[in-house]
C-alpha cells in the first residue's frame, strides 16, 4: 500500500504533505493512470492518521483533475496529458442538428428563476429615468468599488432584511459570485488551505483550485459543516452557505454558527466567506440573521448577488468586507476597474431604493411557494417512491428516490422522456458513501405548475 512519508512537526498540515507527495507520484508516472487509490478509511488506518486528512488531500488531487472518483467504486489516477506539436487537422464540420444534444423540454435545473414575473415594466422605467438624469456622468469612470449610490442602497438593505450593519466604503460591487471570489482569493491570500462544503457549490471549488488554491472538503451532518473536521483539515478560509446550504437544504443553527465564529477567532487570518446565495426565499418561521451579523471579531466576508431574486444574466453581485479587510482592499486593490457598467448599477440603486425590490421579492415568494407545493403534490400524486426534503428556503428540494434504481439510471430514463433531472452525486468532491440512497437535486423556479405535472407525468412512466 502506498507509504507517503508524513512528518508532523513540519508547519505544513498533515493533508497537504499527503496531497503534494501523491499529486509528484503521479506526475512522475509512479502511480500510472487508471491505477485505483486505496480508500480513505484504509490509508488513514495505514498513515495512523484521521480520515478528514485524506479527505483533503483526495479532494484537492480531485478538484486538479489528478485523479477521479467513481461512484462505489473508489479513486483513480486520471491520465495525464502531454504535451505534444498540434497534428494537421481535417476541416471543421459543422455538427448536425440530431447529433447535437436533445434540449429537455422539461428542465429541473437550479441555476434559472422564473423570468416571466420580472417587473420589466418598472425596471424599463427606472432606465429611462437613469438615462435622463445622470446623462453624461454614464460616460464618466466610476469608482472601482461600484456606484455609490448603489452601494448605500445595498447597505440600507442589508441592515433592513439581514441585520447586517455595514458603510458603503466596506462594499465591493462586481460581475457576479465567480470574480469576487477570485478577488477574495488575492485578498486573502494564498497561504494555508480553502475548506468548502462537501457536498456542495462545486463552482466555488474549481474557481480557487484554478486560481492555485489548496481545496478541502469538509464533510457535513445535520446541522451543516462540521466544525470539527473544519479544524483537523488545517485550513484557513472557509466558504460556507449557512441560511440554505446548496445543495441539501440544511439551515445551520445559531450553536453551530458561533462554533464556526469561535474557530474563525481561534487564529489570526482566519476567515469565513458567507454566501448568502438564496436568503430571501425562506417560506416557514423568522428570517435567519446572517451569519455577519453575529460576527464580532471581523472574520466573516458576506457574499450575495441578485442571480436568483431577480436574474441570473444580470451579473451584479456584492460582498461585504469587515473593516480592516476594506481598508486593505482600498489600499491595495483600487487598481482594478468596476466590471459592472454604470447604467446597471444607477438602475438597480433606484429598484432598491424605491421599494420595487422588497415588493417583487413578496410576490416572488407567493410564486414560488405554489410552485414548491405543486412540486410535493406531483410527487405524491404520481406515485414517485421517494422522499422530499429541504422545503423550508431556497429554489429546490432533493427527492430521495426509493425504487432500487441508481442516480444514474433515473437521470437516464428521465432524459429519454424529456426532463432534466439532475444527481447529488454531482455535487460531491469526494464519493458518496456506498449505502448513500439515489437522490436528485429538484429546481422548481424554471417550471409553471402546469409544466411540472406534464413533466411528472412523463417521469411515472420513466421511473415505474
């Protein structure tokens, strides 16, 4: 069995002595492709260390493409690609309509919201009123942190519907999740390892890993991301989605909350990114505070965008920075311009502002709880055998299917019927455990509730 030489009084964590001594035997061809890795319980019995330390290290080989993971099947070496001159190649032929993938008629995918109910009216009118009124300051540059007023608008928000009190001047406005995260990265810093959930928004990962990050995967129990495996990973940032985790739907509870705070404030720069992705669609008891908002010791960065309460295309995201990293920002990162235009964010500023957005997000809610509830019935209705869970916030719940068949098998025979479904397995870094039942992650925003039971009708006949 493989014997990597680990060496605990080192400064560098146990995983990461792991992951780099595995990632140069596969480089060297040591570990040659195709070549199943032992298990994570076996090699952590044989190095006499714990399991979450070969968690990380097989979760960051994954997420650089160094090795695969098969469902019940274990960890392989993925092939290596080498580098070798371009081969003259054939003309380019365009591909024909029916070799092209079918496009689902019906699609349960999380990643769309209802476009039908956007208030184009309004937001058509505060334009115009944008257009008129900042004329030539559209032209002008603004400042790198995004439009004042914007940011002011966000703050009020914030302070109004999270409890979260913030100023302007720690607001970072930017195109969307993905680039503030990279921008949180070089913010941060590079030193010690990313934890994320797992499972989870397996976008976040890949984007730290490409940016050079060494990714850890957390496990998760009942109440979100386990604090203690968090600890035992060594890592130093931690991203987490504690109102409505993505994808299980698991709300964390205030005593875990301030068990994280506690581990952010156990080491200087450590942090936690708080992507409070979905909050405002919680359909049962109080709101949630976020978790900034128990944060007394400057630890926690807030991360949001309007991709779900208005648009996906929309690309404006934020995140809110404790003091001293806003100061750092200003002081080292003013350089880079605002990717957000101008005559966005002026429009959006006043959709804030006026009210228009707390009432779209009011009758959103009605929308989508219908649509939530449509979704319980056609599964009850149709005699889907399987479980839904994860009702209580967010655009989608996970039906735990109970027909014998695999996750594979029922996103197969539902793609041969025209619906789109899609696999909990897709969203885990590290494999499922074997006695993990099939589940499939359920977005319900994209479908009207007549769609939905002509796709569940189309599902009985695939599934029983």
């Amino acid at each position: 069995m493989l014997t990597p030489v680990l060496d605990p009084s080192l400064g560098r964590p146990l995983y990461e002595q792991l992951y780099l001594q595995l990632r140069r035997d596969i480089e060297s061809g040591s570990l040659i492709a195709g070549e199943k890795l032992p298990s994570k319980r076996a090699l952590s019995a044989h190095l006499k260390v714990s399991v979450v330390t070969v968690e990380g290290a097989y979760g960051q080989l994954l997420a650089e493409g160094y090795i695969r993971s098969e469902p019940k099947r274990g960890f392989f070496v993925s092939p290596l690609e080498i580098a070798s001159p371009p081969a003259q190649q054939a003309p380019s032929v365009p591909v024909s309509e029916e070799a092209a993938a079918p496009v689902p008629e019906y699609d349960f995918a999380t990643n769309a919201v209802d476009a039908v109910h956007f208030p184009f009216s309004t937001w058509a009118k505060l334009m115009r009123q944008v257009l008129t009124r900042e004329d030539s300051g559209l032209l002008s540059a603004i400042e790198p942190q995004g439009v004042p007023a914007l940011r002011a608008a966000i703050v009020q928000y914030l302070h109004d519907f999270r409890g979260i009190t913030a100023n302007p001047d720690q607001v970072v406005v930017g195109a969307g999740s993905e680039y503030l995260i990279g921008i949180l990265f070089q913010l941060l810093g590079r030193e010690g390892g990313y934890a994320v959930e797992d499972p989870g928004y397996l976008k976040v990962s890949r984007i730290l890993a490409h940016q050079g990050a060494l990714v850890c995967p957390i496990p998760l129990d009942d109440q979100g991301l386990r604090v203690d495996a968090l600890r035992w990973s060594g890592a130093r940032v931690v991203h987490v989605t504690p109102s409505h985790h993505y994808p299980l739907g698991t709300v964390m509870p205030v005593g875990r909350r301030r068990e994280l705070l506690s581990w952010a404030a156990e080491i200087p720069e450590r942090y936690i990114i708080e992507d409070d992705y979905d909050s405002e669609f919680r359909f049962s008891g109080r709101p949630i505070p976020a978790l900034q908002s128990l944060d007394g010791g400057e630890r926690v960065v807030y991360l949001n965008t309007f991709a779900k309460s208005l648009a996906p295309s929309l690309r404006i995201g934020y995140m809110v920075l404790p003091p001293h990293l806003a100061e750092r920002y200003r002081r080292d990162f003013l350089f880079y311009s605002s990717t957000v235009p101008s005559f966005e964010q002026y429009t959006l500023s006043r959709f804030l502002e006026g009210g228009h957005f707390e009432r779209h997000i009011a009758r959103m809610r009605v929308e989508y709880r219908d649509r939530k509830a449509a979704l319980a019935a056609c599964v009850r209705d149709f005699g889907i055998p399987g479980t839904l869970s994860g009702a209580d916030a967010g655009l989608h719940m996970l039906l735990r299917m109970e027909n014998g068949l695999s996750e594979e098998t029922l996103v197969r025979r539902a793609a041969e019927y025209g619906v789109a479904v899609y696999p909990l397995s897709d969203c885990c870094l590290t494999p499922p455990p074997p006695d993990a039942p099939p589940t499939l992650v359920m977005g319900y925003a994209r479908l009207k509730v007549a769609d939905m039971i002509s796709a569940f009708r189309r599902l009985q006949r695939a599934w029983l």
